[in-house]
C-alpha cells in the first residue's frame, strides 16, 4: 500500500465526460446528471483500507444527499486483473455490504481516472449544477487509526454550500488513501510510486 495525497485538479474545470459500466453492465454517463443540483464523483475501490474506513459513512452521507438533488457516482480505476478483490463482481458484493445507493462504476481502461487526474482511493470531486468543480480533496481528517471519527464534515461543508447556492470557503485539504493500482506502462504523468 503506497499512501498517496490528491492531485487537486483546478477549481472550475468542467466534469470531464464519461460512459462506464456498472458491475451488471448497466451503462452510465455524466449526461445521467446533467440536471442534479450537485453530482459527488467518488474515486474509490473495494479492497483499500482507507475506503473500508469511511464505507458506511460514505453510504450514509450519499444516501442523505442524493435525497436533497445532489447525484453521487463511484469509479473504481484499478486494475482489477492484478487486484481481483476491485473486480466488478466483488463490487457488486462490496455496493451491497456497504449499501451504497449510488451507481459504482468500473473504469477498465483507467482513462477516466486520468481525466479526472485522480491519484488515490478514495477521492471526491464536487461539481456544482454546471458541473463545474468547486470542491476535491477529503471527506475528513479520519484516517485509519488515527482516532478521529468519520463526520464527512469537509464533504458536507462544500454539498451544503452548492445547495445553498454558496461559495466553498476554507482549504480544501487532499484526499489520502491508496493510490490508483495502474495497469503496468498506463501509469500516468502525475504517478509517484
């Protein structure tokens, strides 16, 4: 496990595109959420134990959200055939231990995951209803072991903000986790092993 921080793509770039599968090879796309108030992209995996340690959190917090117009979406990245835990089957084990109500994605190609110059697992993007970013980084400052509880209070500032038609204020801290198990020679520019 190598701990790995954000890249922290620039503030106001616009969602890049995707069209991914689920694990029951449903297809969906960023324009599925063309009308939300907010769209939550989650970077994220099944076997990573900074995912594990925010699951149920991150379950509870979507589901609350997703009831107030904000849409969430999990991608995992990695490479699946060297880490068959993050395989689709398992995430479709993984979205239903953890209840997740959100569609969870699989990104074979890892292109995504480039676009969005994600690094770690698990990393949040918010887009605003523009789909413009104004938040990425952390859910809060709970990592394993470190004895600080799972509030998502950062994730929460920056959603009750897009709600309120606000602008995010504070730092926005990186997200730390595992970084993004890349397919041998797909390694992007912005990789540090």
């Amino acid at each position: 496990m190598v701990l790995t921080a954000s890249t922290m793509l620039p503030l106001g770039t616009k969602a890049p595109s995707f069209s991914l599968k689920d694990a029951g090879g449903r297809i969906v796309s960023l324009e599925d959420f063309k009308d939300a108030k907010a769209l939550l992209v989650i970077f994220m995996c099944n076997h990573c134990p900074y995912v594990k340690h925010v699951s149920k959190a991150l379950a509870a917090l979507t589901k609350e959200y997703m009831a107030k117009g904000v849409a969430a979406v999990g991608i995992n990245s990695n490479d699946a055939e060297k880490y068959p835990d993050d395989s689709p089957a398992n995430m479709t084990k993984e979205a239903k231990a953890a209840g997740y109500a959100f569609p969870y994605l699989f990104d074979e190609t890892q292109a995504v995951a480039k676009a969005y110059r994600a690094a770690c697992t698990p990393e949040f993007y918010v887009f605003d209803g523009n789909q413009k970013l104004v938040y990425r980084g952390q859910m809060d400052d709970s990592r394993p072991g470190n004895n600080i509880p799972v509030t998502g209070i950062d994730l929460r500032h920056a959603l009750d903000a897009v709600l309120a038609g606000s602008e995010i204020t504070g730092e926005q801290r990186p997200g730390m986790g595992c970084n993004i198990k890349w397919k041998p020679g797909n390694e992007p520019d912005y990789f540090r092993s």
